[in-house]
C-alpha cells in the first residue's frame, strides 16, 4: 500500500544534522525538478526585493526570518522528513512513538507531497524550509502545475500496482491524479463530524479537525500492520478497526471516495 500525505506548515528545527544531499533523496528522477524549484526558492529569498519574495510565498511583513531561512537551504542542516513535519497530522500520528514494525512499515510506505521537493519519503533528510505548494517560483512557476509534469511517471510507479490511501489535502492532491486501474485502487478520505443539533443528526464536513483525524486513522492502520492487497480491502480495514465508515457508489476510472464519520474531534 502506498500512503500519501500532505507535508505541514509548521516543521521542527534540523539541529545539526549533515547538510542536504539531493543524490541521497529517494524517488531521484525527481533530483533535476528539485534542482530547479531549489534554485528559484533560495534566488528569490536572497534577492533585493522582500517584498515580492514575501508576495510569492504567501508570508506576512513579520516573516521575514522565513525568506532568510530559505536563502540558505542549500548549505542548512538536514534532518529525517517524519522529525521536520509538525503539524496536527504529525502529532496524531506520532511517529516517534510508534512500534518498530509500525514505524518500518511508514517509512516503507508514506510519501509525503511537497511544494519544494515534489515527494519525499520519512527518512528523506531534509531542512527546514517554507515554500507552500500556492507559491509561484521564478522559473518553475505555480508550483502545482510543476510538479503536475513530473510527478506522474514517480508516484505511479511508487504505488507498483497496488492500493492507494490518499490523505492529501487542498492543492497537493492535484500534484498527482491516479488513472486508469489505479484510480480504482486509490481510496479518498473524508471526514465528517456527526452530531445532535436541536434534536436533529447532523454530518458536516471537518476543515483542520479533519488533520488529526487522518493521522490517527493511519497510526492504527500502521500499528495493526494492515497490507491490503486491493482498494476494498483497506476500506474493509478500516471497518475492521472500528471506523464508521460511507462508501458512495463508485465510478469506474476514478478514486474510490469514502467518509469516515466521527463525534469527536
């Protein structure tokens, strides 16, 4: 099974890790894009013109330490992806604390998508950096579209025919699209938050709560090392561990979408 994840905002401090090495990423038919969007982000950081940096890359007037640190990403220090992401979903699923079977199986299994570095594994050491996938890049241009063009041939590969959870978010999801038989083994997952209003059951969709929710839907697939070996197989898991899980109807050559329903958030 292939896990795909969206990276987060907030990213822990590399401390003094060895510097980046691209040659040392996984998936390297991605090194020359990478080598391109890295290039533009530290250009457009250590430029003349803040302003248009900050413009570029969504930040605030107060942000200004984020442009200084990714003018010197090429010399900064690294660390595993799985310690620099931080964000809601990270803390559910927590990985430092996962059994060791659990925490191979991840590091087998997850990509992370990313506006910088297209796709990276957990222990892809990486710096800290800021460079969301809205941003617009000197040269490669709108970030999605870029890694559009490149990431098709790697993530399908990467999924080697077998089943695909899909937990991107937002724009991520639009870096790679499955076709064909593997958008039929791909599963979507939507979150919606069950509860009594006035008396009456209400379903509503679940906006950030929904990060938290996805990451410890994967700790327990992880910890309960499910491998399925189809699409309806995972979605069985996921029943098998409790989830309240909606199945829509299906259509054929698109990605099987489901809605897990939960009270708490």
């Amino acid at each position: 099974m292939l896990i795909l994840l969206p990276p987060s905002e907030g990213k822990a401090t590399a401390g003094a890790g060895r510097r980046l090495d691209l040659a040392r990423l996984s998936l390297p038919e991605l090194n020359p894009a990478r080598e391109r969007a890295l290039a533009a982000l530290t250009a457009l950081c250590a430029g003349p013109d803040e302003e248009a940096a900050r413009a570029a890359l969504g930040l605030s007037a107060g942000q200004g330490a984020e442009l200084r640190r990714n003018a010197r990403l090429e010399r900064a220090a690294t660390a595993p992806a799985g310690r620099i992401y931080t964000g809601v979903l990270y803390g559910a699923l927590d990985l430092a604390t996962l059994p060791p079977t659990a925490r191979r199986l991840a590091e087998r299994s997850v990509l992370v998508s990313s506006g910088l570095w297209g796709a990276v594994r957990l222990t892809d050491r990486i710096p800290p950096y800021r460079c969301p996938i809205s941003a617009r890049l000197p040269g490669p241009g709108a970030l999605p579209a870029y890694w559009r063009r490149e990431l098709g041939p790697v993530v399908t590969a990467a999924a080697d025919g077998g089943p695909v959870l899909d937990l991107r978010s937002g724009a991520y999801a639009t870096t790679w699209t499955p076709r064909g038989e593997l958008a039929e083994q791909t599963v979507t997952v939507r979150v919606l938050h069950e509860r009594m209003i006035d008396g009456s059951l209400v379903r509503s969709v679940v906006s950030h709560f929904n990060k938290a929710t996805k990451g410890r839907l994967l700790r327990d697939l992880l910890t309960a090392g499910v491998r399925p070996g189809t699409a309806g197989e995972l979605v069985t898991a996921l029943r098998d561990l409790k989830y309240t899980v909606l199945e829509p109807a299906a259509t054929p050559g698109r990605p099987r979408q489901v809605d897990l329903v939960v009270t708490e958030l």
